[in-house]
C-alpha cells in the first residue's frame, strides 16, 4: 500500500514538472515570437507596433533584461527618450557582457541625445546628462575594448561637455552684464528721477519766493492806495493868514497902480454938466 502511494506521488511530481516545463515553454516561445515580431516592425520602422509587441512581451516575462533594452530602443526612436532612459538603466544588469556593453552603449546614445535637447532648449541640465552619457561609453569600452563606436562617442561627448562649459560662462557672463546693465540703468533711473524731485522743487521755492515778493509788493500797492485814498478824503489845509494878507495888499498896489493916471481928477470937484455925465479927453489920432 505504502509503496503504491510513492509510486502514485512520484508521478504526479513529474506530470506536473512536465506541465511546468511544457508551460514554461510555451511561454518562452511566445516571448521569443512577440519579441521577433517587434524586432521586424521595429527594422520597418513601425515603431508604435513594436512597442506594443515588447510590451506584451514583458507581461510575460517583466524580468528579460534584452526586451528592456529593445523597448528602451523603441521609444528612443519615438523621441520618448526619458522613458528610453528609465528602460535601458534596468537592462544593465544582463549578464552577458556583449550584451552589457550593448546596454552602455545604447543607454550613452540616448542620454547624449537627451543633452541635445537640452541645449536646445536653453542648456539647464545638458552637461550632467553629457557626462553621464561619457561613462557609459566608458563603460561599453571597458567591456568591449575594440569598440571604435565607442571610442568615437567618448571623443565626441568630451568635446560636447567642453563646448557646453564655455556656452555656460558665456551665459553666465551675459548674465553678469545683463544684472549690471539693469542695475545701471535702475541707478540711473534713481538719479534722474532725483535730479527731477530736485528740479521740481527748486522750481516750488522759486514759486514759493516770487509769491512771496508778489503778496509783498500786493501789500505795499494795497498800503500806497489806502494812504492816497487816506489824503484824498482829507480837507485842504488852510493858507497862513499872512499870505492872505500879502494878496490883499498885492492887489491894493495894482488897483492904485491902474488908477494913478486919474488921480488929479479923482481929486478936483467936477463941472457942472447937463445930464451931470464925466466926459473924456479924445483919444489922439494916431
């Protein structure tokens, strides 16, 4: 009985490692077909079809380092290349060392690119995305050390990294001229708008002082008319009595002056004449 139930148990443990392997299998074949189904669309450049094969790919087996890498390919070529980056930074850990160095190599490529775009956009974080770039091509020679490729983008991002240095302090010194040309241009501003205040109010003294003169002038004008107003309403001053007297005796003198000539007959009695008239000596016959 004991020995029937071994036996019975032995065969079921291998039916189900023949299932497992059979399972097992299967799956690899699926995986390799979707796999090679995305390497062809990929060759003919449907790239959007391939990276939906990878990814059906990967449900399978989410720890194939190689569709990892060719997922991360894919989307460097859909422009995704921070997505591409994410991909071929978890396939580093494939053992096979060609393959690793194809995953240093791949991965430089796309951060290279990724420091492109950056300096196209204003350069914010391309030289860390250069030098990182830098190493994995280091890294792909190390592990390929005949790589010419390799050599050739060491070469090449060393000369990009130098290049962005110099268009970093060639920014930063722009920036320094701009920040002391505005902080002139402020400063000028200040000093204009100074020498405006002080314009402005040399001007309100001036004003404040003329109206000063004005309002002093006004209160002298308005003081003159008050004291001509003042005279006018006095009345004439009396003349000394003693010239009053000198005009009488003046006019006294120039009446007996103008009747001198008469004063013999002024003196004489006069003739008895009709109707008792004066007559007068006739005036010669010039």
């Amino acid at each position: 009985m004991i020995k029937n139930n071994l036996r019975l148990l032995k065969i079921l443990l291998l039916s189900t490692l023949i299932i497992i392997i059979s399972s097992t299998a299967i799956l690899a074949d699926e995986v390799y077909s979707k796999n090679k189904q995305g390497n062809d669309l990929y060759k003919k450049g449907n790239y959007d079809e391939a990276l939906k094969k990878y990814d059906d790919a990967l449900l399978i087996a989410p720890a194939d380092t190689l569709l990892k890498m060719n997922r991360g390919s894919t989307l460097c070529r859909l422009g995704r290349v921070d997505e591409a980056d994410s991909a071929y930074a978890g396939a580093l850990s494939i053992k096979s060392k060609h393959k690793q160095a194809d995953a240093h190599y791949n991965l430089g490529n796309i951060q290279f690119k990724e420091g492109d775009l950056l300096m196209q956009s204003g350069g914010q974080g391309a030289g860390e995305k250069y030098k990182s770039a830098l190493q994995n091509y280091i890294a792909a020679l190390d592990l390929r050390p005949g790589d010419r490729d390799a050599k050739w983008n060491i070469e090449l991002t060393q000369r990009r990294i130098r290049q962005q240095e110099q268009q970093r302090k060639n920014q930063d010194k722009q920036d320094k001229n701009k920040d002391k040309q505005d902080k002139k241009q402020d400063q000028n501003k200040q000093n204009q708008n100074q020498d405006k205040q002080d314009k402005n109010k040399d001007k309100q003294d001036k004003n404040q002082d003329q109206n000063k003169k004005d309002d002093k002038k006004q209160d002298q004008q308005n003081q003159n008319s008050k004291n001509d107003k003042q005279q006018q309403q006095q009345p004439p001053k009396p003349q000394p009595q003693d010239n009053k007297d000198a005009m009488k005796k003046k006019e006294a003198e120039r009446i007996i002056a103008q009747f001198a000539d008469d004063a013999d007959t002024l003196n004489k009695p006069p003739k008895k004449q009709g109707f008792g008239l004066r007559l007068h000596k006739p005036e010669k016959d010039w």
